[in-house]
C-alpha cells in the first residue's frame, strides 16, 4: 500500500515534468532563491498625513492580493519614513507585479443582486430530435444545417436610462447576467481585488472571504466621504450596553447628504431584496453588505452596522471602513532584482546540520539496536522519499516554496521520526524481558507503543497548527514542514514499520534471537529458561497466554517443572523430551537419595520396621 503511494507520488511528478511544468525538485523561497523586490511609498489623495494604521492596513491589502495570486512565502513589511517593502520569490509575472503597484480604494455601491459562490450552468437543454421508422436505408444520410456561432452577450441596456441607481432591469445586461453566472468565486485567483470596475456601470465581484458572488450598481458613496469608523458594543436608545458587537460609522458633510439618499431609496425597496442592500466594496471586493432595518431613514450620516460580528471581525471591519476613508495611491519608489547569495550559503551549512543529525541517529541506530537499526534507516529512507515527493508536488500545484525555516522543519522533522521508532523498538525489547517470544512481543509492543507514538505525533501537530496559524512570513514555512513531516511519520510508522517488524519477527535471524539481532534474550537480560510444555524450552518465564493451547494443557498435566541448565546437551536452542527429562529426574532423585546419609537402625532391621508399618 505505501510503496504503492510513493510510486504514484513520484510517478505523478515525473509526467508533470514531461507534459506540464513540473519540476524534480521544489520550488525555493526568497530566501534561498531570490526574487524582485519593490519598494512602495503611500500617498494619500487628500494630502493628508499617512498614519501606521493605513500602513497596517495597506499591507493587509497587499498580502490579500498576492497570496490569492498564488504566490507563496511573499515578505511585506514596512520601513521607517511608512514605506512598504514588498519581495517576490523568483521571478512573478508582469500580472503579479501590477496587483502590487495598484492603489485600493473603497466604494458604497448598490447591491442588485446575490448568488453562490460556485458558476452557474446556464447549458439549454438540446430539444429531442424525431426519427421517422421505416426509412430507407439506401437512402443518403441528410446533410446536418449549420448552426449559427454563438453570439457574444449583449452588453446594451434594456431601456435608455436607469430610473435609479438599484434599476436592476437597466444595469443587468445580458453580458453582465453570463459574468456573473461565469464567475467562479471559491477559486482563489477571483480573491486577488486590485479591479475597483467602472463606477458608472454595474459590477459583478465576489466577497472577499469567497462566499458569495454580487451583481453591483454604480457608485455612489466613495470611501473618502467616510470622517471615521469604530467598533465597540451596542447601545440602546436608553443608553444601556447590549453584548453585541457593532461598528459605528460616521460620514462628512458630502456623505451624509448621499447617504440620506442611498437610505431614502433602500426603504421604499425594503420588499425586494437584495435591492435593498448596500455592499461596502474595498479593493474590489465587497467587505460587507447590511441591509437597512425596516422604517429607518438615516439623515445625520452616522450609522450603526449590526450583526453576527465578534470583538475581531468587528475591529476589522473598521479598520477597513477608515483605510477607505484615507485613498492611498502607491508610488513606485524603486524594483530590483535581489539575491540569494546568504540564503544559499544558510542553506548549505543547514543541509550539512541535517546530514550530521542523520548520520548520527544511523550510528546511534546500529550501535544500540545492531541489525534492527537498518529498519530505522529503511523507515527514514521512506519517510524522506514521501516528505520530498509531497513538497515538490506541493510546489507543483500549489505554488509552495521552501524556505529556509521551512529546511529547519525538515531537520527536526529526523529528531520526531527517529523517536517513534526508538518508542516502538524499546517496547518490543521490554516484551522480550518478560519472557514472551519475538511474534508475540512484536504484537503486545505494537499495542503500547502506538498510544505513545500518536500521543507525541498529536501534541507536535497541535503545535505546528497553533504556529501555522499565529505566525505570519516565513515562520509559516517551519510550521508547515513540521506538520507535514508529523503527519508522514504517523503513516511510516503504521504502514511501513509494523508491517516490517512483524515480517521479520518470523525469521531466523531476528526470531532465535541472534546476538548480532538487536533482540538476545541474553543481552537483554531476560530471565533463565524453564519447561513450558511440549519438549521446547523457551526463554523467560513465558506465560500461558503466550504459548499455544495444548502446550499449556499438556504443562498442566506436569507436576514437576525442571530447571534445564544451559551447556553441552540442553542449552542454547534445543531442548530435552519429556522422556528424557523424566529419565533426568530420576537420576536426580537416585543421587540424592545414594548421598543421604543412613540412620543405623533401619541398616540393622529393614524387613521388620517395613513389617511393623504395615502393620499400623
């Protein structure tokens, strides 16, 4: 089963190489490849100063964009002076480049209509076509009319003019309508943003999060008419805190007079949602989209949003709302190519560091467990094999890079692999040391140690996704390898090395227990041997359970259990019959009795202290 895995890892990226753009090796982050790095500084369209919260904020934009491009282990940090320092692995596309050069904007735009995030089959269903029985046929085939090509949607609107901006019937074309039934929105090169679309015509974007799709009107509220925005629990009209978290939003003069607007015609559409929705669009992609409460017209431009949020989703949401109200603009200070000459040289004194810790635990290995410490070598050669066809198909299909935290993960990744085995191997030998023989302690070893084995391969992989999931940049890449290298272990250990161990167990060599084995009874310090049925000697004080039925049935019936001596005619291997045991015993029995000593009245009279006890 496992080899057949490998097999079909390795032979999956093998014809990748061949007939995609596969590669026998794993694609390396910037640290140990290089890349293009990009220097930006943000100006705001106000003129206004650019504060660490935009900056903060704009990062959060930056990184949105590129890793749903697919570019993995991408670094962007800021500089003193609110620079944003942004570095590309390798060598990114023209595409990727230009989504970090474009400025994010945020705009209130009407929502005219909602879908699944998945595309919609609009495929007509083909009219069944009549035959006619009994046609002749030596009669030719009919000529099949051609079909006229398909025709490009429509993008002219069903009517001169919208009679308002959530005029459905005017902004929902016939190209717009195949957009959005098109639009794949659970693919993440649809998550990128970086398009803010026309502002005079309808606009079909996903949310950001991937849950859905929307079919946007014009713009009406631009996010530079946003004065602030908070969020904090709600309170009542009496002024009493509820427990729900909300975000406050307030807008200046120009925005409240829009927003009176935007509210007026959302109530007289508060029957026909999703019309009377309004989406909240950041980079172009929609944040939110709250539907206004029934009888609500908000005319002093401060609003209060409401739903399932949390303290964080609502903090959030506000940071976003005052990122819009501040329109960066990134100018392009400076783009150059970087090197990897220190990662290269980190990399190779880390891949030495890994070669010594390997070299070591196969040293170890044999030294402590002799010929079993080539089952520990074959479990790393797979263990290796698996972690090295995994990453290079991950890098494949899903842009992975390797860094070099990602290499110190592999390193310690030995260290894990090595202990379960060492787990496994020790409770097999404890096994010996009560007596039991290699078949039965490989199986009672196995049910001790995989609760361990698991336990320890549990908490690594706890900690791998609490790091995973706190850590940003390239400490990601060490959390990631060393869940990845977890998980693999747990499948060597299960279906490579138990199955070995319980293969060898029944062989000459490892079942009689050479000293060159790693598993002597002697070396081990087993107790001596003792008769447990059937003529065999066994090592040990070996229970009942592990002997068979009738090897126990038959000890049953014997009363007498004899110690045999290990040397010339019992030892070693071999064993004695019961017939020569019993031959044994009597010998025993004689000599002892010839070396008592003898009192000299029963000399004297034998016949009649014989007579008197019969008499009694």
């Amino acid at each position: 089963m496992l080899a057949v895995l490998v097999f079909a890892l390795l032979g999956s990226i093998a014809a990748g190489t061949k007939w995609s753009t596969a590669s026998l090796t794993p694609n390396l982050a910037l640290d140990l490849e290089g890349g293009t790095q990009i220097v930006l500084t943000p100006v705001a369209d106000s003129g206004e100063d650019v504060t660490s919260a935009s900056i903060t904020q704009a990062i959060d934009v930056i990184r949105q964009r590129v890793d749903s491009s697919g570019v993995a282990e991408a670094e962007i940090t800021s500089q003193s002076g609110g620079k944003i320092v942004v570095a590309l692995p390798g060598n990114p596309s023209e595409e990727t480049l230009e989504l970090v050069r474009t400025s994010a904007q945020m705009a209130f735009r009407p929502v005219l209509a909602i879908g699944n995030p998945t595309p919609t089959d609009t495929t007509p269903t083909p009219e069944p076509t009549e035959s006619v029985a009994g046609t002749d046929p030596a009669a030719p085939a009919a000529t099949p009319e051609p079909t006229a090509a398909a025709e490009e949607p429509s993008d002219e609107p069903a009517k001169a003019a919208p009679d308002t901006p959530s005029d459905a019937a005017y902004y929902i074309t016939p190209a717009v309508q195949a957009q959005f039934d098109a639009l794949d929105c659970t693919d993440a090169a649809n998550l990128t943003g970086g398009v803010n679309g026309d502002p005079d015509k309808a606009f079909v974007t996903c949310s950001q999060d991937g849950s859905a799709k929307y079919i946007l009107g014009p713009v009406e509220i631009e996010g530079a008419r946003i004065s602030s925005a908070s969020s904090g629990l709600g309170v009542t009209s009496t002024g009493a805190t509820t427990n729900q978290w909300v975000v406050n939003i307030a807008f200046d003069s120009k925005g409240t007079t829009q927003f009176t607007d935007v509210t007026t015609r959302l109530q007289s559409l508060a029957g026909t949602p999703p019309q009377n929705q309004f989406a909240m669009v950041l980079d172009g992609l929609v944040i939110s989209a709250p539907s206004l409460d029934t009888g609500v017209i908000i005319s002093d431009g401060k609003a209060e949003i409401s739903g399932t949020f949390t303290r964080e989703t609502a903090a959030s949401l506000a940071n976003q709302l005052n990122f819009g109200s501040l329109p960066l603009t990134f100018t392009v200070e400076s783009e150059e190519q970087i090197s990897a000459t220190l990662g290269s040289e980190q990399l190779e004194k880390g891949l030495l560091a890994g070669l010594i810790g390997l070299g070591l635990v196969v040293i170890y290995s044999l030294l402590q467990y002799r010929a079993l410490g080539l089952v520990t070598v074959a479990s790393l050669v797979v263990a290796g094999l698996l972690t090295y066809g995994v990453i290079t198909l991950l890098s494949w299909t899903q842009g992975y890079r390797l860094s070099l935290p990602g290499v110190a993960g592999l390193i310690v990744a030995i260290g894990i692999t090595a202990d379960s085995f060492i787990v496994y191997f020790e409770r097999i030998r404890d096994e010996l040391r009560e007596g039991r023989t290699l078949v039965a302690a490989v199986d009672r070893g196995w049910e001790r140690a995989r609760r361990t084995i698991l336990a320890s391969d549990a908490v690594n992989f706890l900690a791998a996704i609490v790091l995973y999931v706190l850590a940003v940049g390239s400490v990601r890449g060490f959390a990631f390898t060393l869940g990845l290298t977890t998980l693999i272990d747990v499948i060597v250990v299960f279906m490579f090395t138990h199955p070995i161990m319980q293969l060898i167990a029944r062989t000459k060599f490892f079942g009689q227990g050479h000293r060159l084995s790693g598993l002597d009874p002697r070396r081990l310090g087993a107790p001596g041997t003792r008769y447990v049925g059937r003529g065999r000697v066994v090592s040990g004080s070996a229970t009942p359970e592990d002997a068979p039925v009738e090897d126990a049935a038959l000890e049953s019936e014997t009363t007498t259990r004899v110690p045999v001596a290990v040397g010339a005619g019992g030892g070693g291997g071999g064993g004695l019959t019961i017939a020569e045991r019993r031959a044994a015993a009597r010998a025993a029995e004689q000599k002892a009795a010839a070396d008592a000593p003898v009192d000299a009245s029963q000399q004297s009279e034998p016949e009649s202290g014989r007579t008197e006890g019969n008499e009694h």
